[in-house]
C-alpha cells in the first residue's frame, strides 16, 4: 500500500541524532595502518583512562579524520545514548 512504501522510504533514509554536547567528550586519537576494521573492538582500551564510567558502560563513536591520521571519537554514556535512540524511536 501507498503508507507503507512511504514509510520504507523515509527508514531508508540515514538518521542522525544530535545530543547535547554536555554528555558528549570529543577526542582525537591515532589509528594505526589497517586498523580501522578493528577501531570498534580497539577504541574503548586506547581511552579508559580519559573516562570516567566503566567501559561496559560506555558508548564509543568513532567520527572521520580531522587531521595528521587523526580520527575524532565521540564518547558518551551508554545510558544516556540508549535514552537518545528511545527518544528517537518513539518519535518515528
């Protein structure tokens, strides 16, 4: 039905969610060669010392690279971000 193609259209379509940047840290970090299939698995023991919270309950968003073979990394609460997705979700 017409409905229901529109929908699939519009979840076609990437989202981005902003959130406010006082629950986020931005950092830089160097990747070594090859190891961007890896960064995901890797990232949270490149930064536990800059956070606060228990890696388990962290979320690591690793951005594009800003300059010199640095990559920018967002970090925020795992809590915090699963309320953002929520928020996102019931919203449509």
């Amino acid at each position: 039905s017409h409905p229901d193609a529109a929908k699939a259209a519009v979840q076609a379509i990437p989202t981005w969610l902003i959130v406010p940047g006082q629950d986020v840290l931005l950092k830089s970090v160097a990747l070594p060669p090859g190891a961007e299939a890896k960064a995901a698995a890797t990232l949270p023991y490149m930064l536990e010392d800059d956070v606060a919270t228990a890696l388990e309950d962290t979320h690591f968003a690793l951005g594009g690279a800003v300059q010199d073979g640095q990559r920018l990394v967002a970090i925020a609460a795992r809590d915090r971000m699963k309320a953002v997705v929520a928020l996102a979700d019931t919203a449509g």
